[in-house]
C-alpha cells in the first residue's frame, strides 16, 4: 500500500489551535479518488497551524483523538450518504442532531452537490453548510476556528461568509462561485483509491449545455476552464509520479485546449512512454479523429457516450440537441479509430416521455449495433429525479409502475439485440427524488431509516411513521407558483430564468 503526496507536507501533528476532520460520507477507497474532498484536505494540511486527519466510513482509528477535534467537515455527494454519515457518528458516539452536541462535541458542517442544492433536510444534523465551491471558504473558516471562540459565536462568524449558511441566523445564502484561477488535482495518489494509482486533474468546471433535469450544470454556471499554462504544468506533475491520468470535467472536451492536451499526451506516448489517459466521457458532437488517437494511443479500450434519450423529439427537449446522425457519426469515428466500444447511457422517465420515445431507443440501438458490427456496445439508463434549481425541479417523476415496465421492455427487447443493459431501480430513484426535494421535516424520517437498516423497507416504514408525504415530493408536478425550501439559495440564474427555460423547453414539443 503506497501513497504519493504531490506537495510538501509536515507528517506530524503541528503545534496547533485548530484540529480538523476531514471526512467523507463513504469509503477510504473512494475518498482517495474525490477531487474535491482531497483539494479541501490539501489547503488545510498546507496550513502551517492546522492538524487536519482524513476520516472515512472505515476509519477505525485516528491520530486526532475526537476531544480534541475544533471541526469536522463532511463532503456529501449523494442523497443516501446520509446513511455511512451516521454510522460514522455512531463510532465515533457523536448525537445526530446538531441541538444534542454541546460545546463538548466539534463543529460539524458539510459541503457538496447535493448539500449545496438543498440543506434542508439536513439543518439539523449540521451545524452549517458550505453552499458552493468551498476552496476559499475552507481558508476563511479556519481562520475563524483561530480565535478561540464559542460554538455560537463561530456560527454567528461563518454566517457573515458568502457562501456559508447556517440554520437559524442566515437565511438569505448566495452560492459561491470560483474563479478557476488554477488547476486542482487529486494530491494523494494511492493505489487504495478506486481509480488505482491515477492522477485526476480538473479541466473545467460545469456544463455549458444546460440540459433541463441536470444539476451539475445549474449548480456550477457559468462553465469555467481550468487555465491552459497551469493545466499543462500539472499534468506534467502528475506524470512524474505515476502513468495513470484522467481528466475531469462535467464538459471537458469544451475545453479550448482539449485537443492539444491529447496530441500533448499522445506525443509523449509516441517518444516511448506508458500513459493511461481516462476520459470520464466524450460529448458526442466532440468526437474528432485525433482524440480518439490520443485515447486509443493512451490505452483506452471504451468509452461512455451520453445520449440523455432515445429519440431526438426528447433530446430537443431536454436541451440536448444531437441528432441521431451524430451519434451513428460518433461511433463510426470511435471504432475507426480503435476503440473497441462504447457504453451509451442515458434516462428514462423523461416528462413526457411516450411509449413511442422508449421504442425509438431500442431502433437507435439496432441501428447502432447493425451500422458497426464486431463492435461493442452497452446502454445504461437511470430515471429522471426532479432536482433543485434546474427548470425541470417542478416536474414529478413517472410512477414506479411505468417506470418497472419500461425497463422491462428495455430489457427484454435488449436481450434479443444481445446488448448488454443496465437500468437504476425505479424504486430506489423515487427516494432519490423525496431527499432531494425533502425539507426539514427528514431529519427524524432519515434516522429512522438508518435505524431500520437503510433497505427500501425502512424508507417505507420511516415515511408512515413520520407522515412524509412521499409520492407527492417524488411524483407531483408543482405549479410555477410553488414556493420550494431552497428557493433562499440564491444560484443564478434563479428562479425566474429557470420557469422561462421550462416553458421554452415546453414550447419545443
Ligand atoms: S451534457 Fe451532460 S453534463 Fe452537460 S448539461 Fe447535459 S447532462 Fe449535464
């Protein structure tokens, strides 16, 4: 087991005020491949006068003993990582709720999409919330944990932050948003990380196209580009160190060098090195002759295309506008270019959607499958979940009834194709989709759940207990007017846009 820092650190407890947790909601394995999470813990750990300790779902034990600990930060991506965050307060005997943690305990607060998207579920468990990119943030609240103060009176500090809320004393919260005025990457590689061994390197931030339902777009407007001079800097960092980089990015072909990173690593392939180079996925439209060289050359076998849906009807809809001669283009150029497949992946349950768009999936696949034989590929679906700030967080999901028999038929007439598929589970979706337009009223409903086990049953059990009204946060489609918990978020470009961009995106079918 190895671990390689790519800056210089002190592999010491400092002669320090400030003691910090770094945690994650999930295992060391993926901690150690989380961009974010390891950029927050490499800013604290360069502080001269902060101890900072990374703690995942499977620490057992730790250097920082808890007493002593001024704060402990969580990332939080998912909606279920609710259920590793108190199995890791239970370890570490830590009370769920923040009104049960008395000076005694640290400070704990969370960052993250989906925290950034809606706190709300979560008021009482955290002390307060980094709504944003939280780079900055982390140095502006280390700086407060230095002055000896009282919980209340950090709180009442960390409130004055843009960016910051705190339940309770701020409730109007602006988003915070980044200058990319440099690179990140992953500082610790490791071969524990669930991508072994690889450099990741952030190469833009967000994405430009907007598509309806996605909250990785609307939360990270406007799309922002990694710096070419630094970017090239850092991946020739990264290469002394280890052969296995991956580019990150919601979009990252949009990037104004994106070709000329990959003729950089291809030609340093051709001068007689080993590279592995990953791409998270390729935008279809981008799909050009020389990346596929470069990541043919760099060892990659597939890779993942987003279709988003099966007909074009509802791709024009959603905001993605590729035709299905694009998409039979882009694997034509894959395959010619060496890859030896693709998995495609998209969403089902689209508002809308008719029976009629999920058969035009499968004529697309046959069409595919027909055009490039020899070649292989793979489909991935999940279903739509409503999500906050985007212009479709109004429309209810489809049932689970229609979503079951979709996937069914998907499945069925895949089979007969002999084309491996993959679909989320209808049911595990819906509560997908209650978390993530939940408010307050799920902080005793998610213990429970916890309590029960965390299976689908417990989810069941725990809403009737607590009177969640399930099947209208996942299912309803609200009018216009509906007031939502996170509408004190403020992300541009705000509420107002976003019902224009529904009913243009309405206007188009
Ligand atoms: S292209 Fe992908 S990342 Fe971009 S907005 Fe659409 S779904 Fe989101």
């Amino acid at each position: 087991m190895s671990e390689t820092y790519l800056y210089d650190r002190i592999d010491a407890i400092k002669d320090s005020k400030v003691n910090v947790w770094a945690a994650f909601a999930g295992c060391e394995a993926f901690a150690l491949s989380s961009l974010g999470y390891l950029w927050i813990y490499k800013i604290l750990d360069e502080m001269p006068d902060v101890n900072v300790e990374r703690i995942t779902s499977d620490t057992n034990s730790t250097q920082i003993p808890i007493e002593c600990v001024n704060l402990i930060a969580f990332s939080f991506s998912f909606d279920f990582d609710f259920l590793t965050l108190f199995k890791m307060f239970d370890k570490f005997k830590i009370p769920y709720k923040s009104k049960d943690r008395n000076e005694d305990y640290p400070l704990i607060c969370a960052g993250g999409p989906v925290v950034t998207a809606n706190p709300e579920p979560y008021k009482e468990i955290f002390d307060y919330f980094v709504i944003g990119d939280g780079e900055d943030i982390t140095v502006q609240m280390t700086e407060i944990l230095k002055n000896n103060l009282t919980k209340s009176e950090i709180l009442h500090e960390l409130a004055n932050l843009e960016g910051v809320y705190v339940p309770g004393i701020n409730k109007n919260v602006t988003k915070k948003t980044k200058k990319l005025s440099e690179c990140i990457y992953t500082p610790v590689i490791s071969d524990k990380a669930f991508f072994q061994d690889t450099f990741i390197v952030e190469v833009e931030r967000g994405c430009s196209n907007c598509c309806g339902f996605c909250m990785a777009s609307y939360l990270n407007l406007p799309i922002r580009y990694t710096p070419d001079n630094n970017l090239f800097d850092v991946i020739k960092l990264g290469l002394e160190k280890t052969n296995k980089i991956a580019l990150l990015g919601a979009q990252v072909s949009a990037h104004p060098k994106f070709s000329e990173i990959c003729s950089y690593i291809k030609l340093r392939i051709d001068c007689g090195e080993k590279i592995d180079m990953n791409l998270s996925s390729i935008r279809i439209d981008a799909v050009k002759p020389d990346i596929i060289s470069a990541l043919t050359a760099a060892g990659q076998k597939t890779t993942t295309m987003a279709i988003e849906a099966g007909s074009e009807r509802l791709r024009k809809f959603i905001n993605k506008h590729i035709s299905e001669t694009q998409i039979l283009n882009a694997v034509k150029i894959a395959k010619d270019g060496g890859l030896k497949g693709i998995k495609f992946y998209g969403m089902i349950g689209i508002p809308h959607e008719t029976d009629e768009d999920i058969k035009e999936i499968i004529t697309l696949a046959k069409k595919i499958k027909s055009e490039n034989k020899g070649f292989n590929i793979s489909f991935g679906f999940s279903t739509f979940v409503p999500k906050p700030h985007t212009p479709f967080q109004w429309y209810g999901r489809d049932s689970i009834k229609s979503l079951t028999k979709k996937s069914e038929y998907l499945k069925k007439e895949f089979a007969k194709l002999g084309i491996k598929v993959t679909i989320s589970s209808p049911k595990w979706d819906y509560w997908q989709a209650v978390m993530s337009r939940g408010d307050d009223s799920l902080s005793d409903f998610m213990i429970e759940v916890y309590k029960l086990g965390g299976k689908l049953g417990a989810f069941n059990k725990a809403a009737l207990k607590f009177g969640i009204d399930a099947d209208s946060l996942a299912e309803e489609t609200y009018p216009f007017e509906k007031e939502f918990c996170w509408d004190f978020i403020e992300i541009k470009p705000g509420k107002l846009s976003l019902i224009e961009e529904n009913k243009r995106l309405n206007s188009i079918l």
